[in-house]
C-alpha cells in the first residue's frame, strides 16, 4: 500500500485526499488548525460562493494562461460539477454564482469533512509541518508531533492570502527546496489605498461607478458595479475585479491611477456633451446653483467634494461658471482621479496573484516537473480568479486532477 500525505486541509487539500484514497493509498491529511477547512467557512460571506457557471479561462490571471487554458475547459467545468452533485450539494444559482442550497458554506466544509471520514483519510488536526526532505525516494515530513515518511507527497498549504485562516506561506519556502521558482505572490481581491482630503468625506458611500484602471498612463483595465467609498480609499467589487493589476503594478514600481465615472448611467461620452446636456438641466429646472442642479444627479457629499476639488464655490448659479470651470466640474464627474498607493495587506485579501508558474508542473495533473511524486494544488500556484466563485473553482479542480492521478483512476 501507498502512503500519501496532504499538507492543509483547505479546499484543495479535502479534495486531493477524498479523490487520492483507495485500496491502494493510505491518505494522510495534516492540518495546523484544529478543524478542517476553516477558510471555506468565511467564503462568499459564509454563504460559500464554490462555483460559476461562467467556467471561462477570461476569468483568471496567470503568468501562463495559455497553459491554464488546457484545464479550464467544459469537461472539467462537468467534473467539477459532478464531484459536488455526488456529494449531494443541491446548488442555488444567483447570476450564475452558485451557492449551497443552505446558504450556508459550513455545508461546503461538513460535506467534505464526512467524505473525507467515510474514506478513511487519517486526519491530524492541530499538526503544523515545519519542514520536509526526500531521502531514498521517500518524502520525510517534520511537524510539531512527528515525523511522517510517505511515497507521494502534496502540498495544498495555500498562499498568503488570509493568513488568520492558517494559510501563511509556509508552502513557498517547502517548495523552495525543490527548486521551485516562486513568482513574488502579493495581495488580490483586495481593497485600494489612495490619499487626500476627501477621502474622510465619501466615507460609507455606496454608488454604481464605471472605474478605469490606468498603468504608467496607459488604460489597463475597465470595470463597472457598486464601488464602496472609504476613509483610506475605495473597495467593492469593481474593485477587487482590478487589485491583483495593481498590486502587480506597484511591486513594480508602476504608477497605478483610477478614474471613476460617477455618472455611469448616463450615456455621453464627451465632456463638451455633458456641459451641454447639464446647461439643457439648467434651462429646464429653472437656473439652479450647481449644487442643486447635480441634486438628483449623485450624492450630495461627492457634489461637495467635486467642488472643493475645484475650488468652486457650492452656492455658485451653474450658468454664472466659466466654461473652464463647467469643463472641470464634468471631469470629476465622469474621470474623478485617484492615484493609488497602496493595496490593503494579505490579511484583507481573499487571494494571492503569483506563485507557482504553472510552467513547472504537469497541469494535467499538478504533478511537479522538479520533484517525481510531489504534487502542489489550489492557491499555491500561480492562479488566481475574479470573484465570482472562480478561486474556489480552481481550488476543487487542482485537487480533483491530483487526487484522481494518484489514485491511479482516471475514469472516477
Ligand atoms: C474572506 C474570503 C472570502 C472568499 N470567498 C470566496 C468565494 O466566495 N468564492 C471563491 O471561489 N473563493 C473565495 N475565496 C478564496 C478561496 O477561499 C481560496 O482561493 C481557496 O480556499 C484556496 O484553497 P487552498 O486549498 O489553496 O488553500 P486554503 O483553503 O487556504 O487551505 C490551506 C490549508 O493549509 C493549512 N496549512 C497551511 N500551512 C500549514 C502547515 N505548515 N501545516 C499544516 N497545515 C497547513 C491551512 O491551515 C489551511 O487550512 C475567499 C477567500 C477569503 C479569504
């Protein structure tokens, strides 16, 4: 018989080891938390967002997404969807998010955990491993109670992303050893930090913005939903859609700058149009102080702030502005500038961007190319999605291709 170990029980790791048992394989799962999956439970809100029916390689980054495209196909789209049908997840499907019926992601980490049990799967919580070694063919884990020989080893610790979940990067420097490159992981899904005076005022705004994402002045990147405004700068899912560009922009030395259309419901491409189309308002409501003529229009705090940004006097009647003052009241209406200084730090994040390349394992099965018999899943390499239930998505496959190849199954 084959001794296999996993190293975190997260959400690839459950998978690797369910898929991996068999006859022929004592699966062994370490975990340094005392419980299993302790990740999974805050996903989607503790809703669990673990799948989208949009299963479409536009959704992730990767160095190499040519060869992440091989797996991201609809064959494994139904793999993965079979994998969790079978296990009895009934799913609810909210614009193409899927959820758990329950709306509950301990359902997620109960379902796996009793697999895991009604495989056998030895599992040691409270085990951290420090250290790892491949002497005579065999792979010798240190942790904090023991030292574990095994045939087959995978290494499903996750990023950095999260770190209060268990997952602090330990995984990187194990794979280190094997020669593995690393490609510097930094924090996605996450909220952007910017400066200035304002940022106290739109504190608490919610609003649906379009936001452009430029990089050394060049547009990257455009995104459009509900963007939430606070006292160190801006998050919300458009947001999140375009950290991991940022944060990967900034690690080198990048200048990272947004511009928000706070009129996205307004179909007027030029600012000559929209002083047009707000002397036409003027005309209509009767001559209005600008304030009271954006009424209606935005938030009142923003008004405020697009003022004072211009150093415009809010009592001000809209027909008394000079032209150039209408131009730059526009501006800041449809391109409100926000250089960005910073992302909030792995603690915030939902992911990593980086890793592992996936030039330097077998993608078909997460096998490495460095090391025979050592596999790596989910996070740990150099993917990572939009939010959307992609990570999660990427995370089931990585472990259903690893387990299913160890346990020599191809057809399960
Ligand atoms: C707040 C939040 C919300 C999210 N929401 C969603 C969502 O709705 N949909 C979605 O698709 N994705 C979501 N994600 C991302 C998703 O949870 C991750 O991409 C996914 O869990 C990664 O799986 P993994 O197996 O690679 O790592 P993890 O799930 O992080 O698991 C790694 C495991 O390894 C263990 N470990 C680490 N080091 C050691 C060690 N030395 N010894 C023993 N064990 C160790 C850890 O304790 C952990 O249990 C969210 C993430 C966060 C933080």
């Amino acid at each position: 018989m084959k001794k296999i170990v996993v190293i975190g029980a997260g959400a690839s790791g459950l998978v690797t080891s369910i898929k991996a048992s068999n006859k022929n394989n004592k699966v062994t799962l370490l975990e340094k938390n005392n419980i299993c999956g302790k990740k999974i439970l805050i996903t989607g809100n503790g809703k669990c967002n673990y799948f989208n029916e949009d299963f479409n390689i536009n959704h992730y980054h990767s160095n190499n997404i040519d060869i992440l495209s091989n797996i991201i196909t609809k064959e494994n789209k139904k793999l993965i969807l079979d994998f969790w049908n079978n296990l009895g997840i009934i799913p609810k499907i909210k614009n193409n998010y899927y959820y758990p019926a329950s709306n509950l992601a301990a359902t997620i980490q109960n379902t796996l955990i009793l697999e895991a049990k009604n495989h056998n799967i030895d599992i040691k919580t409270n085990t951290e491993v420090l250290d790892i070694d491949y002497i005579n063919n065999k792979f010798i884990i240190t942790t904090n109670n023991e030292t574990i020989e095994c045939d087959k080893l995978v290494i499903s610790s996750g990023s950095k992303a999260a770190p209060q979940t268990g997952s602090d990067g330990l995984g990187y420097k194990l794979l280190s050893k094997f020669n593995h490159t690393i490609i510097e992981p930094l924090p996605a899904l996450v909220q952007l930090r910017s400066t200035g005076s304002f940022l106290k005022e739109w504190n608490g705004i919610r609003t649906d913005v379009k936001v452009k994402l430029y990089e050394n002045n060049n547009l990257i990147k455009e995104e459009e939903g509900e963007i939430q405004l606070t006292d160190y700068g801006v998050s919300g899912i458009c947001i999140f859609q375009l950290s991991g560009l940022v944060s990967r922009g900034l690690y080198n030395d990048k200048e990272e700058r947004l511009t928000i259309d706070f009129l996205p419901y307004l179909n007027i491409s030029s600012r000559k149009e929209l002083v047009e189309y707000l002397n036409n308002r003027n005309n209509n409501l009767k001559d209005r102080t600008i304030t009271e003529l954006l009424e209606g229009m935005l938030n009142y705090k923003l008004i405020n702030i697009i003022l004072k940004q211009n150093k415009i006097n809010n009592n001000k009647h809209w027909n008394t502005l000079s032209n150039k003052d209408k131009l730059n009241i526009v501006t800041y209406l449809k391109e409100f500038p926000l250089d960005i200084l910073d992302t909030n730090s792995f603690n915030k994040c939902q992911v990593c961007t980086g890793g592992i390349p996936l030039s330097e394992i077998n993608i078909n099965t997460m096998e490495s190319l460095k090391q025979k018999d050592l596999y790596i899943t989910g996070e740990l390499l150099d993917v990572d999605g939009e939010c959307g239930g992609y990570n999660l998505s990427f995370a089931w496959l990585s472990g259903l291709l690893a387990g299913i190849n160890i346990s020599g199954d191809n057809n399960d």
